[in-house]
C-alpha cells in the first residue's frame, strides 16, 4: 500500500510538472480568420461611430451657442421693458390731460403749451422707436428659442444614431476581443520585451528606444488621421504645464469616445506608463511611431497589426487625450502631418 501511494503522488507530481496541451491547430485557425475578417468591419464602424461623434459634439456645440444667445437677447429684452417704464407712465400721465386743454390756455402761457406740445410729440416718437426696437428683439427671441429647440432635437437625434453606432462596434469589438484571447500565444513574446521595454525606461525617450530594436516591419504607411473625433485644444508648440513647447497635440472629443489607430502599423506598446497613464505606441513605415496617451482603454495588444481607422482603445472620462508623432528621436506636428503618407 505504501508504495502504491508513492507511485500516486510521484505521478501527480508528474501530471503538475507537464507543460500545458498546446493549443489546437484548427481552433487558433478559426481564432485568426475571426480576428483579421472583422478588421475591415470594425474600421468601417469605428468611422461611423467617430462621424456620429463628431455630429453630436456639433450639436451640442450649436446647441449651447444658441443658449448663449438666448440668454442674452433675454437680458437685453428685459433691459429695453425697463428702459420703457418711465417713458410709458409719462405717457400715461399725458393721456389722462383733457382733450383740448392744451389749446384753452391763456395767451400768457402759449409757449408753455406749445413746448409741451413738442415734448408730448417727442415722447410718442421715442415710445414708437422703443416698441418697434423691443418688438425686433422678442421676434429674434422667439426665432432663436425655436433654433435652440431645433438644434436640442438634432443632438438627441444624433445621439440615438451614435449609441445604435456604437452598439454595433460594441458586438464587433467584443467578438475580436474573444479571437484576440485565443490567439495570446502569438503576442506572448511582444508583451514580454513592452514590460521589459517599460521596466527598463525612465522617459518616453528611452521606452521608444528599447522598442525601436523590436523585430517585425510595421508594413505600409498609409495616411494620417487624427485618433479621434474633436478638436484640438492645445497644439504642437503650445507650453505645456512645465512651461515647455508640447512635441504633440491635445485632443479633446466625448467622454469614452473611440479611439483608433492613426495608420497602418504594428503595436509595440500598451499599458500605463508614468505620467503618460495608459500609453499606445504604434510603428508606422520609414521609422514613424504615433503615442497615444491618456487613454481611458487600451484594446490593442503589443505585437498586434492594426490598420489605419483600426478601434484601439476609448477616451478617458475627461475625454481628452495627448497624441504625439515621431520619425526617428525628431517630434512632428501631427495636424501638418493629417491627410499625407507617412
């Protein structure tokens, strides 16, 4: 008995000690024809997504401006009715004079009335100056409420075709994601040498200088786009909180927004690092790499191939984010860079 015993556990030991099954040959087939088949799906929905994005921001955009106005044109409204009140109680006051008793004065006082005739008619004529200027004002009132209202339908509008949108990139993504997980094997060694890569470096500098020696071409250029749907709030040059000239650009668009790849290329950074908080580097042809930091969601993986407009990763709650692009060590302003070959 004892050495049946031994004989169990000798070969349980044997069982922890093999390495796992490898992965079925067929399943990580299927797995890729999944991942690179929805590629072209998942671009052509992150563009509409990011257009419905860009719809709704202008939306909201004019809606707001329009509210502006509207607040304004109030104040003037109520300025001009105040402006009115002592004019319109003079006036008041005049009509209860009988009528002709301005015409049964003595003769003494003849001047008089004739100068209080002329400022009875000078009071009339800025009354009817006053109440066509406030009438101008309430119609423009009433045309901007109705714009306002117009534009607050358009944004809500706008927003149900971006969430039906995004719920459609949603399934995609999701469906790409349990590809990805299948294939983890392929990307083990490219995650591998990103942590060495970030354990080793103390700046961005560094960190792309041990992923510049990472094997594999990131195939063709293709043309710039910007990561995101918005606007640029801080451009390459502006000082940035230390004082010195931004080598990128601060973008900002809607909260959780998508975020794609600039152009064609091979991930070779993803993950936090420093005060970049989450961290996308993406090599492009002829030595370009694009960061993307700030991110609020990575969903790309080191070692993976995206392609231009490819989803990988969101915006953070603040919806802004810092893109940076490189040819070598030498910073590029991406907005003169947008639309070109890289």
């Amino acid at each position: 008995m004892k050495s049946r015993g031994l004989a169990w556990a000798c070969a349980a030991l044997l069982c922890l000690a093999a390495p796992a099954p490898a992965q079925d040959a067929g399943e990580v087939a299927a797995a890729r024809a999944v991942f690179e088949g929805t590629r072209g799906q998942a671009v052509a929905l992150a563009a509409r997504v990011q257009a419905a994005e860009a719809a709704v921001l202008d939306a909201e955009r004019r809606s707001a401006d329009l509210e502006a106005q509207r607040g304004g044109l109030r104040a003037q409204v109520r300025a001009a009715r105040a402006e009115m009140a002592p004019l319109l109680a003079a006036l008041a006051r005049l009509g209860r004079v009988p009528e002709g008793a301005l015409l049964a004065v003595p003769p003494e006082r003849a001047l008089e009335a004739a100068r209080a005739g002329q400022a009875l008619a000078a009071l009339t004529r800025e009354a009817r100056a006053q109440v066509t200027h406030l009438r101008a004002q309430m119609e423009a009132l009433a045309a901007l409420e109705a714009a306002a209202q117009d534009a607050r339908a358009e944004a809500e509008a706008d927003a149900l075709a971006l969430r039906e949108q995004a719920e459609a990139l949603k399934a995609v993504e999701a469906q790409r994601r349990a590809a990805l997980e299948s294939l983890e094997a392929e990307y083990a060694a490219a995650e591998a040498e990103a942590a060495r890569a970030a354990r080793a470096a103390q700046d961005f500098e560094t960190l792309l200088g041990h992923l510049s020696h990472a094997p594999a071409s990131a195939g063709g250029g293709g043309r710039l786009a910007l990561p995101v749907a918005g606007t640029i709030v801080a451009p390459f040059g502006a000082a940035d909180a230390l004082d010195a000239p931004a080598q990128g650009l601060t973008l900002s668009g809607r909260a959780g927004g998508v975020v794609t790849a600039p152009a064609q290329g091979v991930v070779r950074f993803a993950g936090p690092f420093g005060a970049y908080g989450n961290l996308l580097i993406v090599e492009h042809a002829r030595g370009h790499h694009s960061l993307l930091a700030g991110l609020g969601e990575i969903t790309a993986v080191p070692g993976q191939a995206v392609a231009g407009g490819e989803p990988v990763g969101t915006l953070p709650p603040t919806g802004q984010m810092y893109f940076e692009l490189r040819k070598g060590a030498r910073p590029l302003d991406p907005a003169e860079k947008v639309g070109k070959p890289l």
